[in-house]
C-alpha cells in the first residue's frame, strides 16, 4: 500500500468516526443512558 492510499484510508476512518457519533447525537436516549452507566462507577 502506498503512502497517498493510507492516507487517504486514514481519512476515510476519521471522517466514518466523526459520522458515528453524529448519528448517536441524533438519539438522546442513548446519550442519557451512557451518562447514567458513567456516573453509576463513581
């Protein structure tokens, strides 16, 4: 693999994560519920 493929790879799993946590942004409930599990370790 050259150099301008794993780049172009690297930015490729940046961008899918950014889309990622758009999309759990999009469902609060799952937001509150990681909060809740978060906060139920301390």
């Amino acid at each position: 693999m050259n150099r301008a493929a794993a780049r172009a790879l690297a930015w490729a799993a940046v961008a899918l994560g950014l889309l990622a946590t758009l999309a759990l942004y999009q469902r609060p409930d799952f937001l509150v519920s990681l909060a809740d599990q978060l906060w139920s370790c301390f």
